[in-house]
C-alpha cells in the first residue's frame, strides 16, 4: 500500500504472486505502476479529473466511463486498487 496527499505513487511490482489488494492512492498527483508481464489481476481504477492508460489488455463488463475502470487483466484473482482524484492513472508493463 502507498498513500500521498500532494505528489505522485511511482511503484514497481517485482512478483505477480502478492496476497490481498495491492493499493496505490493520491490526491493531487498521478499514479504510475509497473507490473510484470504475466500479471494476472483484478484492476479497480478511479481517477476525477484524469485519464487511465493501460500497457495491459484488460476485459471490462458494463458500461465504460473515462475516469473509471473495472476489469481483469489476464485471469484475474489478485486485487489491484488505484485512486487519485487530480492525476491521471498508469499501468505499465516491465
């Protein structure tokens, strides 16, 4: 778990194997995580005033909106929670 009010959550993910929900938030900043290539997780994505990118393909049901994104990543399982309310939202691949 990482948390900032005023600044930006840069986090790399060494393994694809964690237990629980991994959980990345700020206020004012952007939220930027690295995972590895074989990840397989459930992604929970919320940003107000920002974008979401994806390196990932990530399977979505319902309805899609901007600033919102709920969706697995390869078989999901794994929790992965991101929230920011000023910044935009990364998921990158290693």
């Amino acid at each position: 778990r990482a948390s900032t009010v005023n600044g930006s959550v840069t986090a790399t993910v060494g393994k694809s194997a964690w237990s629980g929900t991994l959980e990345f938030s700020t206020v004012n900043g952007g939220i930027e995580v690295t995972l590895p290539s074989d990840i397989d997780a459930e992604v929970d994505a919320n940003t107000v005033n920002g974008s979401i990118t994806s390196d990932f393909p990530i399977t979505m049901q319902g309805r899609m909106r901007k600033q919102q994104l709920h969706g697995t990543i390869g078989k999901g399982g794994r929790g992965l929670k991101l929230t920011t309310v000023n910044g935009g939202i990364e998921l990158r691949k290693k």
